[in-house]
C-alpha cells in the first residue's frame, strides 16, 4: 500500500518517513543538533517543486515537532514562543493549510513536549489535532486520519529504521526521534548508506 509521507508520533519515540514515486531522490541530512531536513540527493534531477525540500524535525527548548513540509518551521517557531503544543499544531497547519499540488497532500506533523504528544493533520476536508498516548500514525494518502501504530522502540535509530522498514510503499528516507533525560536525540536512515 502507499501512503505517501508519514509520521508515526507518540509521548517518548517519534519519527517521520518520506515515501514517493514521483522525487525518490531525497535524503534526510543533520543540520546541527536541533534540525533534521529533507533535501535532494547529489544525483537528483533538478527541480522546482516547493515541496521537495524542507526542515522535517526541529528541536526546541520547549519541544520537537516533525512533518512533511515547511510547516515544521512555524510550529517550532509557536512551541519556542511558548505556545501550547496543541495550539502550535493547530495555528501552523490552519494557517499553511493542505499542500496546493495536483493530489491536494495534506500536512501533517507531530509534536512531542514534556512528555506528551499530539499529533495533527489538515486535508482539503479537514484539519484534525489531537493528544496521543500511544504511537499513532497520520500519513498524506490512505491513512490520512490518525490511527494506533505498533512501534515498539525506544531509540531515534530504532525509530527511523522501524519505519523506513514498515511495510509501505516507495520508502526513500526517514528520521527519528527519541525523548532522552537531556531533551531529544535525533537518528536519519537513507536506506542505503547515505
């Protein structure tokens, strides 16, 4: 089955997967401690696709958020700022609304503070955010309303293996993270050494 971009959230692990047909040649790279991005592999053809590249994890003094697109940046900015998680998810994705290309993708992103974690969605239909107390995935295609997952991993690279790994279709990258007694600890899985 494929279900596009996902991310899978919950109150202690967390992490996010790029799948695609169309721009499989991405990779998840580090920049710094605090921010994970999406971006073009050397190899790939050029493009003007806005929606290619783009922070897929921010870690802020107040918490992490992760998702597919580039408004990861707003919700960091609004949780640094203090706002609560919830409202940081919701004002981000109302604002961005679901993505403008031929398939109306949603957005979807997750955050994790303090020991909690909400995820959120919005879809040309719908925007949906909401507390979890246990992994729950959201994706931009068939799974685009939150559901439970089995995610059975307490480190960011178990996290970002475990769903580059899950049995969807056209994995590309992913990226996970992981609550740690001195805030968060990132991971990044290319697939193939990259």
């Amino acid at each position: 089955m494929y279900v596009g971009r996902f991310v899978v959230v919950g109150p202690e692990v967390s992490a996010y997967r790029v799948s695609s047909r169309s721009f499989p040649n991405r990779q998840v790279t580090s920049r710094g401690e605090d921010t994970l991005t999406v971006g073009p592999t050397p190899d790939a053809p050029e493009t003007d696709n806005p929606y290619v590249s783009y922070n897929c994890v921010r870690v802020t003094d107040e918490g992490t958020v992760l998702g597919n697109g580039s408004h990861v940046d707003p919700v960091a900015e609004k949780l640094a700022m203090g706002y609560p998680a919830r409202d940081a998810l919701a004002t981000a994705l109302l604002a961005l609304d679901y993505e403008k290309d031929d398939y109306d993708t949603p957005r979807i992103a997750g955050v994790m503070a303090d020991g909690e974690a909400y995820i959120g969605t919005v879809r040309r239909d719908a925007l949906l955010v909401q507390q979890v107390d246990e992994p729950t995935l959201v994706a931009t295609y068939e799974k685009d309303t939150p559901v439970a997952f089995d995610f059975d991993v307490e480190s960011a690279a178990d996290a970002a293996a475990t769903v580059y790994d899950a049995e969807f279709e056209h994995a590309v990258c992913a990226a996970g993270i992981a609550a740690t007694e001195d805030g968060y600890e990132l991971a990044v899985e290319n697939g193939d050494g990259r």
